[in-house]
C-alpha cells in the first residue's frame, strides 16, 4: 500500500484523509474539498473558478444567488481582495484574524472571485481562520477557496469529519480534523456602510468588537437585501422535532412526547428521564457540542429534542439564534 492509502481512511467510496497535498492537488484541479475550521466543517473550491463553484451549489442544494465566503490563510491578503476596506475593518482584521469572523466588503473588479462564488453580489465576504489544518490547506493554494457549511441548504452545519461524511457519503473527498473547537458558524459583520454592522452572530460577540473600535454597533436583526442564508428563519434545521423550553414543567406540558424516548440539552439539570441527555456547564460548551448533539439525537432515533437556552449574553447571544433559527418550524406546527 502506498504512504498516501495509508493516510486514507476509506468507508465505501467516500474518503477522509489527512493528506494535505492531495487536497490542494484536488482544489487546484477544480474539484471540492471538505476541510475543518475553527467553528464548522466548510466545504471548498477555487473562487476564481466557476465551473468549480458550481459543484458546491450543486452538492448543497443551494439557491445560487446565496454568495459564499472567501477562504485565505493571509492576513494581507484577505485585506487586498477589495479596494474599499474602511479603516474600521482593519482593526478587526488586526484583532480577530486569524478567528472566527467573516468581514463583507464592496467588490472591486477583481480577478481571484468569480461572479458565481459571489452569487452575482457587489459585496464579498472574506475569513481568515484560524484552525491549523484550515491554514496548512490555505497556505500552499494560490487562490481564495470559496466554503459554505458543508451540509444540504438549510440543514445542519457540520463539526466533525463525520458528520460531513454522513451528509454527503461517497461524493466528496474530507479533510479529517478534530471537532470544530467553537462550533457555530463565524460572526459575520458587513463592513460596507460607515459603521460596521453584525450580520451573523457568532463566537466574536458585539462587546468585543465594540471594545475593540470604541464605538456602539448594531446587531442586525432585519433581512438584508442580499440573500443571506443563514438569516432564512428556518435554518440550521436537525431533521427531528427541536422545541425551545424553559423547564421540567414546561416539557412536561408537551404531551404527545415521552422524555425516555427525546434528548434534552441545557445549561440545567432535569429531573426527567432523557433517551440522550447533555447538561453543558459553560456556555463555550452549549456552542461547542450544539450541532453534535443534534446530530447525535437525529442518528438515535429521538422523537424531538428540548433545548433550554442560554442567557442572551457573549456566545449566548449565536446560541440562541441557532436555536431559534434550528426551532422556528417545529414552532410553527405546534401553533
Ligand atoms: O464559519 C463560517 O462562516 C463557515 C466556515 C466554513 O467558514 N462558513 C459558513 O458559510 O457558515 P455559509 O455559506 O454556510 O454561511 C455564510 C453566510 C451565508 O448566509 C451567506 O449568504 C452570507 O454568509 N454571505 C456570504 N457572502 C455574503 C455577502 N457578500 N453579503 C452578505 N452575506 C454574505
Ligand atoms: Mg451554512
């Protein structure tokens, strides 16, 4: 068996393998790569390609006016993808990146990013990460890589190799690397008009990035007129049931369930008798293990999951908006 098998951990035709070279061989090639981040598992091809764009829209399901997010491992580099960059947005860089934010910038005429990577926008979206094997997969790649979630449109975002496997079998090459150390997607803030603005919470909050430029920010909470994905109220979806709860009694008044066959996560204890159960003791925890915990209930058969929700404080405030993003179906059958 050759060194490069070896590296490969193969489960029927689908590939997870810690190869870094033959991931950039692929991406330079055309073809996509899955690959770890610091929040979630994002899945890329070269920006600079449409006809490698295309694949991810395709694999995802995704509308194809839903622009992606730029990938490059250089801090100057990220910073030259577009002529309009307010001061304001350079000090974020300096303090957040490597990390989990994504900055949104007016285009300038740009070769690196095709039309499509940006779904036809005159904004686009750039993150620097910090996950080791995100950086050792950037570095050597001589174009931007282009990665949404790697999950279907509209469904969970991936934290673990596997979990990507699970979600797209034997169709795509993943790049093994631990759980996503945050666990939710980055922060998003659009540095397009005078002040910047949070598109997307996530695990930078709104004081850190108010403490670092002095001023008062908005957390937007309206649709922006670009199509934002995440911003659709149904989101983040597990395939079962998910219902926002306070306590014991109020799960107790969901009758058509019985705990013993449900999962519960929660910053608290529960007196009931949970088929999967996870009381998380800090809130970098709660965002940590969200996404595996959901998967984890889907793949155990749970009739529907309850979630107790953290304080709308720090990280908090991107766990909430998962939750009632992830809910916000469930919510509505149930009146
Ligand atoms: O943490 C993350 O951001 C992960 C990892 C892989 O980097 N990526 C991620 O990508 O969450 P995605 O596509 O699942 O979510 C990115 C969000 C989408 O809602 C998209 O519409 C929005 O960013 N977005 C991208 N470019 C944009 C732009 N130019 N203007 C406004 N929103 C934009
Ligand atoms: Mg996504």
């Amino acid at each position: 068996m050759s060194l490069k098998n070896l590296n490969q951990l193969t489960f029927g035709k689908s590939m997870i393998t810690d190869d870094i070279e033959l991931c950039v061989d692929a991406l330079t090639r055309g073809d996509l790569v899955a690959f770890p981040t610091e929040t979630v598992f994002g899945l890329g091809a070269r920006a600079d390609s449409p006809a490698a764009v295309s694949k991810i829209f395709e694999l995802k399901g995704r509308p194809v006016d839903h622009p992606l997010i730029m990938h490059c491992a250089n801090i100057d580099v990220a910073l030259a993808i577009s002529p309009h960059i307010p001061e304001y947005a350079k000090k974020l860089a300096a303090e957040f990146w490597p990390g989990p934010m994504t900055l949104i910038f007016k285009r300038g005429v740009n070769d690196a990013i095709c039309n499509e990577a940006v779904g036809g926008q005159d904004s686009v979206a750039i993150r620097v990460p910090s996950n080791e094997i995100a950086r050792k997969l950037l570095e050597p790649c001589s174009f931007f890589v282009a990665a949404p979630s790697a999950n279907k449109y509209g469904r969970l975002s991936p934290t673990t190799s596997e979990h990507v496997q699970e979600e797209f079998g034997d169709e795509l090459i993943i790049l093994d690397g631990e759980q996503s150390i945050f666990g939710l997607e980055s922060t998003i803030i659009s540095c397009i008009g005078e002040l910047p603005e949070i598109l997307r919470s996530g695990a930078i909050t709104r004081k850190e990035i108010q403490n670092c430029l002095g001023v008062e920010v908005l957390e937007s909470e309206k649709q922006t007129e670009i199509a934002v994905s995440g911003n659709k109220e149904s989101h983040y979806a597990p395939k079962i049931p998910l219902f926002i709860v306070s306590d014991d009694e109020n799960i107790a008044e969901f009758l058509e369930y019985e705990s013993s066959e449900c999962a519960y996560i929660g910053p608290r204890q529960t007196a009931l008798d949970f088929k999967t159960k996870l009381v998380v003791s800090t809130y970098e925890t709660y965002a940590h293990e969200l996404y595996d915990f959901f998967h984890k209930a889907q793949n155990e058969n749970c009739k529907a999951i309850f979630a107790v929700p953290p304080e709308l404080e720090g990280i908090g405030v991107a766990i909430c908006d998962r939750l009632k993003k992830a809910s916000s179906l469930w919510e509505k059958s149930n009146g």
